[in-house]
C-alpha cells in the first residue's frame, strides 16, 4: 500500500458485507482508520454479517455505526462526529433475481442510499468517492472478443439491480460535474472467496454438493463465466482509493473466463465428494460468455489479478468447512 492513504480515515459503507469486510480487513491491516457502515439487514443470513463484523470489531482502528444508508438524518450524524477523508461505498442490495421481486429495497439502498451518501460527500467537503457498479450494466450488449469495455455503451439493462446501478454511475457523473468530486466507479465481475454471498453461483453450488441435490448446468455445462477472486478485488479498491482520479469507470475482473463445469470439477475435488450434474440447454436471454476487458485498470490502476481459480476455489471451501463445521 502506498503513503497516499497513510493516517487517513475511510468510511466503508457495507462493512459487514462480502467486498466490504475483505477491503475494511486489510485497510486495517495497514493501520488506516475505518468507518464501517452497515445496515446488517437480513438478504440473506445476518450471521454471516456478524461474523465479519465481528473479525473487523478486533481492530482498534474500526469503528462501526448499524445505520441504514437511506435514513439521510443517522448518515448525516456519522459524518458530523467524525473526521472522514474518502468514502468508499459498497453498501448496496445486490442480486440481480431479487430484484425482480423485491424492486423497492433497490430504490431505497441503491438510488435513495446512494442519493444520501454522495449528499454527504458534498456537504462534508470530501474528495474522494469511490463507489461500486458491477458488470450487470453491460445487460443486452453484445460482448467483442476482447471483452466488455467501459467504452461500450450501457443503455439496456435487463434488471433493476443493473438500472441503480448505471443509475449511480450517472449520479456520479453530475456530482463530479457540479461539485467537483473525484469520483471512481467500479464494475465487479463476479466476485469469490472466502465468507463469500451465499445467494451466488459458487455458494449455490457448493451447498447443494454437500446437500446431495441436484446441480443444473445450462448449456451442458459450457456457460464460459469471468470469476473474480477477492483479494484481486479488494487490491483494485485500494488502488482506485490512493489514485482518486476526477471521473473514472472501470472493470474489475479477472479477464479469464472458465467453464461452469470446470468450476463443478474443482468444487468436487476440494470437497472430495461428487456433485449430481443436469446438464440442460442454454436458457432464453442467457449469454454463453462474458468477461471483462480490464485494459483500462491494467493502465491506470496497475491493477493485476493473480488468482488462479484452483487456488482461489480451495480457499473458498477451506473457509466454506471451517465455518460450517463439516
Ligand atoms: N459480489 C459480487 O460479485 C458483485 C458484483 C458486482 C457488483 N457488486 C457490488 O459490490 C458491492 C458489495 O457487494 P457484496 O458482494 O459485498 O454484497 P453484500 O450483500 O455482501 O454486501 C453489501 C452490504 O451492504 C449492506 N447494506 C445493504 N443495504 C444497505 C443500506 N440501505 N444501508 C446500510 N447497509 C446496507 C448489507 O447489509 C451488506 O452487508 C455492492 O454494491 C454490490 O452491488 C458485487
């Protein structure tokens, strides 16, 4: 980590969440001060949360504050006792599924959050924001062979989640514009590791090997996925946070792809149990590969991921047993 972030104070929204433990964790780590927020609400299981926040609550450094980001009067408050120099807000109701039955906790966490937390960067006079998007905004797009770009244009999401999301990306843009605040967005792709969302692929497919049901794969298995590893992550947020650039998007991603069956393998390996597979067609509006171009982060964030995905799948399945006690 360079000087840049030495002895300054970084208020992390979505602390007890997947990214946001991992990043406050080695911010920590460093002997830089975090701010975490969380709502703790109840997506899916609040222990998991607990037991993150309770890893960060370790630190002398965390202090954490159970607020809900679309109360603008508790935010506020955060910001009027507390000496904040960058905001790095990942706090958002993520899942592109549920989105689509529970189209308000979107509205409320990813516009109205986002609307009160930028407010705050605004009239707190802080610098830097560094916010998350995600590779859900590339939606309908038909991907080159090089890759998803932040170039390309984003203007047919196919979700809710991924509306907020480009929605934030906008907001961003017009707070940069008008009040002058460096702002640095970032699309995940994927993201994986250890005390990982238990709502995605990896978590899915793991519970339902060692739960002996059934593991549909579509397209018999040859869906080609970019997975992201977290540490190659959390390494991009800081980087994009020493770097506070004016207005900047990019994709955080491994840039690899690798077959859903692939994964399969190596999930039974790790678990040294056989999963039972049904191999079914591609399904309607579902895209055979996607990753991500990451040439722009390569450049200006000197960002590298270096995970490979078997050493990345042991990790998470080693964390997986001990955490579940199997
Ligand atoms: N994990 C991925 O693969 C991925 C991919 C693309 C984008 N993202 C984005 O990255 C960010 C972090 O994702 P994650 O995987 O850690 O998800 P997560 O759900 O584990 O973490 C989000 C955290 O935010 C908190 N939160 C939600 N609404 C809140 C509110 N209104 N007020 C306060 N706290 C609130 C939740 O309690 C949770 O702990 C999110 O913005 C997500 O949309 C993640």
């Amino acid at each position: 980590m360079k000087n840049e972030l030495k002895d300054k104070t970084i208020l992390v929204s979505g602390s007890a969440g997947f990214i946001g433990f991992h990043t406050s964790q080695k911010l920590l780590e460093e002997g830089i001060n975090v701010i975490g927020i969380d709502s703790l609400n109840d997506y899916y299981d609040p222990n998991l949360k607990n037991y993150r926040n309770n890893i960060l609550k370790e630190y002398s450094n965390y202090k954490f504050y159970q607020v809900d980001i679309s109360q603008a009067e508790d935010l506020k408050k955060i910001f009027t006792e507390n000496k904040i120099d960058k905001i790095c807000h990942l706090a958002a109701q993520a899942g592109v599924r549920y989105s689509l039955q529970n189209p308000s906790a979107y509205h409320q966490s990813n516009l109205q959050g986002f609307i009160n937390i930028i407010e705050c960067a605004r009239n707190f006079n802080i610098k830097d924001f560094i916010y998350a998007s995600s590779s859900s905004v590339y939606g309908k797009n038909k991907m080159k062979e090089s890759g998803f770009s932040e170039e390309d244009s984003v203007d047919h999401p196919i979700s809710l989640y991924a509306t907020t999301k480009k929605a934030n990306e906008l907001i961003a843009h017009n707070y940069h514009h008008l009040f002058g605040l460096n702002c640095t967005g970032l699309r995940f792709f994927t993201v994986y590791g250890p005390s990982g969302r238990p709502d995605m692929a990896m978590y899915l497919f793991t519970n339902e090997i060692i739960n002996n049901q059934e593991v549909k794969l579509f397209n018999y298995g040859k869906m080609l996925r970019d997975f992201t590893y977290i540490d190659d992550i959390v390494d991009g947020i800081i980087k994009s946070l020493e770097k506070s650039y004016a207005y900047e998007i990019f994709n955080l991603g491994n840039s690899q792809t690798i077959e859903v069956k692939y994964l399969i393998e190596l999930l039974e390996n790790s678990l040294g149990k056989k999963a039972k597979i049904k191999l079914e067609a591609i399904q309607p509006g579902d895209v055979e590969k996607t990753f991500a171009n990451i040439s722009k982060a390569e450049r200006m964030l000197d960002f590298k991921p270096k995970t490979k995905i078997e050493e990345g799948v042991k990790n998470f399945i080693n964390w997986y047993k001990k955490y579940h006690k199997i």
